[in-house]
C-alpha cells in the first residue's frame, strides 16, 4: 500500500511538474507574440529586443510569481543551435570567403584582446579577483549578437559589407568565447594555465567542431538526396529531418569533446553550399516558412528570458557587492566602465584592422577608398552584448575544487546583465541615425547583381523555350497545333523579354517599367476581387473549404510574388 501511495504521489508531483511546464511555455510564448503588438501602440519606436527584455522582467516581478532559472546547458542546447545553423545557411558563401579576413580578425582576434583587456582591468579594478577569473570575464563579455543589432537597426540600411562582416563575426566569435571561457575557468580552478596547450587545445577545438558539422551535413544530404531518388519528395518529414540536424550537430560536437557550436555553423554552411534543396519546390518553402517562425519564436524566448533573470541578479546585488567589499556605488559604475572599455578596445582594433586591410590592397594595386569613421563608428556600436553573455556568466561554477566561492562570481553575473542592456541601449540611440548618415552607392550593388542574375536566367529561358518550339515544330504533324504551340512559347518568351538589357535608360524601358507597375496594381485588385468572391461562394455554400483553400493557396502565392517585388516593376 505505501508503495502504491508512493507512487500515486510520484505521479501526481510529475503531472504537476508538466503543467507547469506547459503553461509557462504558452505564457512566454504570448509575451513574445504581444511584444509585436505593444511596438506598434507606443507612440515612439523601440526596438524589439528592448520590449521583450522588459516584458521578461515585469513577469518576474514577484506579484507575478513566473520566474524560469535560465540552465546554461539547456539553454545551449535548445536555442543556439537552430539559430547560428540557421544564420550559417543564409551567409552568403561568396561573401563569406571574399570578407574571411576581417572576420577572422574580428571573431579571433578581437576575442583574445578583448579576453585579455577585460582580465588585466578587472584584477586592477577590484583587486580580490585574481587574473585567471578575469580572463573569464572578458570571455564572458566576447560575443556579440547580430540578432539584436537587426532589430535594432530596423528599416536603417546596412552596407552590405559591414552586414556580411558583422554576420560572419557573430557566428564564429561565440564558439571563440566559449572556448577562451572553458580555458579561463580551467585556470582559476587550477591555478596552471599553459598557452601552448591552450593554443593546441583551441585549434584541436574549433577544427574538430567544423569537421563534425561538415560530415554530419554531408551525410544528411546524401541519405536525403538517396530517399528523394528512391521514393520521391515528401516535404513536411524531409523539413522536419533538417530541424533536427543542428541539434544532433552540437550534440555530436559536444559529445566528441569538440566545439557542438561551430558543429552547428559547419552543418548550416555547408547545406548552403551543396544546395541539398535544389528542384523542390515544396520542401523549400516550408522550409522557408518553417525557419522564419522558429527564429521569431526562439529570438523571442530568448530576450524575455533574459528580462527574466535581470530581477534576481539585481535582488543578488547586495550579496556580490558584499563579496568584494564595495558600495553601492562603486558595484553600479562597474558595468559601466566594462562596456567603455569594450567600446574603445573595439573601436581600436576595428581602426587597425581596416587601416592594414587598406595598405595591403593597395599595395596590390587595387583602388580602395578611405575608410569612413562613421563605418568604423558603427562597426564598434554593432558589437552589442545578449542572450550568450548572460548564458555564458552563469555557466561559471559556484564554487571551486576545495569548495571555496568562485571569484568574484556574483560580481561578474551583475557586470554581464549590466552590460547586456547598456550595450543595447547605446546601440539603440546611436546606430540607427549613425547608418543614415553613411553614404551608399546611388545603385546598390546587390540590386544590380540581381538585375544582372534575372537578365541571365531571363536569357535562358528564352533559349530553351526557343529550342522547345523549334523541337516542336519540327515533330508535330498537325499545322495548327503547331501554330497554336508557337503562339502560346511566343507569350511565354514576351513574359522574360523585359528582364533582359536591365541597365538600358531608354524611354522604351522606363515606359515599360510603368507599364510592369500598373499591370502589379491591377492584378493585386484582380486577386483580391478572386479572393473575395471565394469567401462569398463559401459562405453560400456553393463550395466547401477543401475547394476554397485549394484556390486560395494558388493566390495567395501570385499575391505574395506580386508583393514581394520580384516580378513587379521595382527592377
């Protein structure tokens, strides 16, 4: 009998356990959908992450009761992955090998620097930390996050080069920072530290990581492209199969001692290059649709659980501040002075950095313009602190080997948060009047290339459409079906004729350019007179909701190509 009551009760604390679960969940996952609805009715504009902080924090106020402990390992595990896989399979791969240089020295180099800037300041700043648990710090305080910078910027254009630059950066520079920061705890719990052993340790780190992604992601695509051949596309398991990729990358990453961060870029950049969804056109945009919610969903989760935690580390203030014998004020200017430092050390590097860029180009002869110091300005700004900061300050240990209190542990949790939300809100009232200010090319590089790529395709077409009416012609034995058949390849062909010559100023083609803007205006208003007319068939009962969605799939695809500018006049 007491051990059926044991396990009634067993059962009963585990249902308990999963409810709660489950319905903090739905209440983190509304916060994240309600921050969008409480941007558009501020009467000014603040950025997403900001609102997200906040709602976090005002759920944790205790007249609310919802406080969720941020688990370091958990936390790695189910948002990270996704997220930089994600990032790593929309870095443009040209891009990324043109701008490798700067990004390895941002994402390396300004890593190490910024490790040992912090180390050295903090053990001069408060004394009682010693420089092992410094470097920590500084590791803790080394990546950046491009999400936030994203949102932040908004509307703001970015030169595409910075953008690449500051994408590559904030994929490699988390995997480099925690890796220095498992080097860094390793001293202070040891008291040893050998940089040739460090230095081994890293490589042997980083290219393990990058091996385990690329095998991994080359096998996908081979087992995939296997099952295509054999028993054709099926969309929703192959979208579901390439979600769980990333987190069986870190997992396999982790679990070989190896970084599962890199794992995870490896795994997305390298399923960028061997184009695994190529001819698919379903499984691509469920694909599609499919990332762009998790990213939404998970960018979300993650800043208000990062609001969640600022309430406890602030009620915790008074134990750190105890801990190394400061007041109040002194413990509130610290972050302060962490991110000032940050801040001159980046824009430092960054200056350096451009200006042996530039010598070297041109002593290759190439011409290269002066950098601006708006770019440098910005590129410094962009490096805001998030959601890997906060997660990587409180993966410290509590206490070391002999049981004592890690060093300085409350301090550095309270630094971090400090840090995290200074950062953004500098960016947030620096970065966007900072890029209106940089001077863009009159014509966008990027439009062009696209103008030129739709004039290429647009050509092929053509040719292929040619052949196949000539093909036709010469097979069929009816005069009129052939006739007919030309007719039909002849509107087709006029459909491409206007992406060709896309850099012609002649009255001809602006005239057609309006024309193609009328004829997007006009058949938007035709779809949605079709749509309207549906729903009234519908309601009549005239159709049933099979047919109408049927029909509705269809145009709602026109329209959103129709939207989307891609077959329109915005050429």
């Amino acid at each position: 009998m007491r051990c059926a009551a044991r396990a009634v009760t067993t059962t009963q604390g585990f249902v308990r356990l999963s409810m709660t679960i489950v319905i903090t969940t739905l209440i983190l996952l509304l916060t994240v959908a309600t921050s969008g609805v409480l941007i558009g009715l501020l009467p000014f504009r603040l950025p997403r992450p900001l609102v997200q902080i906040a709602l976090g924090a005002a759920l944790a106020v205790p007249h609310f009761g919802l406080h969720v402990r941020l688990d370091p390992e958990l936390f790695f595990l189910l948002f990270i992955p996704p997220l930089l896989f994600a990032d790593a399979w929309r870095m443009p791969r040209r891009e990324f090998r043109r701008l490798l240089g700067p990004i390895t020295a941002l994402a390396l180099g300004l890593v190490m620097v910024t490790v040992l800037c912090v180390g050295f300041f903090v053990h001069w700043l408060i004394p009682q930390v010693p420089l092992a648990a410094g470097f920590a710090l500084g590791a803790v305080l080394s990546p950046t996050d491009a999400v936030a910078v994203s949102a932040i910027t908004g509307n703001a254009h970015i030169p595409p080069r910075l953008l690449h630059i500051l994408q590559g950066e904030a994929l490699m520079n988390d995997a480099s920072g925690l890796v220095a920061l498992r080097f860094g705890i390793a001293a202070t719990l040891t008291g040893a530290f050998s940089l040739p052993k460090a230095a081994l340790s890293f490589v042997i780190i980083a290219a393990g990581g990058l091996a385990v992604g690329w095998a991994l992601a080359w096998l996908f695509a081979q087992i995939r492209h296997f099952l295509t051949q054999w028993r054709g596309d099926d969309p929703s398991s192959h979208v579901a199969l390439l979600l769980l990729l990333p987190f069986g990358a870190y997992l396999m990453g982790e679990h070989l001692g190896v970084s599962g961060i890199l794992s995870s870029v490896a795994a997305g950049m390298t399923l960028n290059s061997i184009d695994t969804l190529k001819g698919e056109l379903t499984t691509r945009m469920q694909n599609r649709g499919m990332w762009a919610m998790l990213e939404f969903v998970f960018n979300g989760v993650i800043f208000v659980l990062l609001g969640q935690q600022i309430p406890v580390i602030v009620a915790h203030a008074g134990e750190a501040k105890a801990s190394i014998g400061v007041d109040w004020w002194h413990l509130a200017a610290y972050p302060f002075a962490l991110l000032a430092l940050l801040m001159v050390s980046r824009y430092l590097w960054v200056w350096i950095m451009l200006k042996l860029f530039v010598m070297r180009a041109r002593r290759r002869g190439e011409n290269v313009a002066r950098v601006s110091t708006r770019i440098i300005a910005t590129t410094t700004l962009a490096g805001v602190r998030g959601a890997i900061t906060l997660a990587a300050v409180l993966s410290l240990p509590l206490t070391e080997s002999d049981g004592t209190p890690f060093p300085g542990r409350g301090v550095f949790v309270f630094i971090a948060a400090g840090v995290i939300l200074l950062s953004l809100a500098l960016a947030t009232v620096t970065l966007p009047p900072l890029l209106r200010r940089i001077q863009l090319p009159a014509d966008d590089p990027r439009a062009t290339e696209e103008r030129d790529a739709r004039a290429a395709s647009a050509r092929a077409a053509i040719q292929a459409l040619d052949y196949m009416r000539e093909e036709h012609k010469a097979q069929a034995e009816d005069a009129d079906e052939a006739s007919l058949y030309a007719e039909v390849a002849a509107r087709v062909m006029a459909a491409y004729r206007p992406w060709l010559d896309p850099d012609s100023d002649a009255e001809d083609k602006r005239r057609a350019r309006r024309g193609f803007g009328m004829e997007r205006t006009l058949r938007l208003a035709a779809l949605n007179a079709e749509r309207e007319e549906l729903y009234r068939l519908r309601r009549e009962g005239e159709i049933n909701d099979v047919t109408m969605r049927r029909i509705m799939a269809d145009i709602d695809l026109t329209e959103a190509s129709l939207r989307s500018g891609r077959r329109s006049g915005k050429r």
